[in-house]
C-alpha cells in the first residue's frame, strides 16, 4: 500500500519524520507519535463516536503499540525528534 500512496501532502508519518534522526532513536521517535495520534485524534474520533464506529478498535491497537513501546527512551539528544515531531503536530493542526 505504502508503494501507491501517493498521497504526500496529507501524510503526517512520513520521511520528514526521520531526517537527521539516528536509527536507534526511532523507537523512541515512534513513542512519541502514537502518543501524539492517542493525544489529538483518538480524542476527537471519542467525541463523534457515530462517525467513527471502529475507534474502539483503533484504541486498543494504540494501547497495545504504547505498551510496547514503553521501554524506548531516547540514546541522543532529543531536540531534533521534538523538531520533527513539532513540525508533524503543526500539520495536524492544520487540518483539524
């Protein structure tokens, strides 16, 4: 699916992403998305419940990613994830 995705300009987990993070930081990169999507979307989805009938589904794939994830820390300096990520949350403020 990834490979006819063309859809680039509404893409918030994307290659921006991962610019001038080290491989071993992206678990805690990933971390720190799912919190994010669990912060700002599953929120909004709860909140129209009729619309979304399957967001229980979504959660409890979210907790169960979060659990995994849990452990991951960040090995560098965590200032360039947070620049990505900030840059991946203004986008989403855009379209919300």
């Amino acid at each position: 699916a990834q490979v006819f995705d063309k859809d680039t300009d509404n893409r918030f987990i994307g290659e921006h992403l991962y610019l001038n993070i080290k491989e071993r930081d992206r678990c805690y990169l990933m971390k720190r998305v799912t919190d994010i999507v669990v912060t700002n979307v599953l929120y909004e989805l709860k909140s129209s419940p009729e619309r979304h009938y399957n967001v229980q589904e979504v959660a409890n794939f979210l907790a169960y990613l979060s659990m995994k994830l849990s452990g991951c820390k960040p090995l560098e300096e965590k200032n360039q994830i947070e620049s990505n990520l900030k840059q991946m949350k203004d986008k989403l403020d855009q379209v919300s």
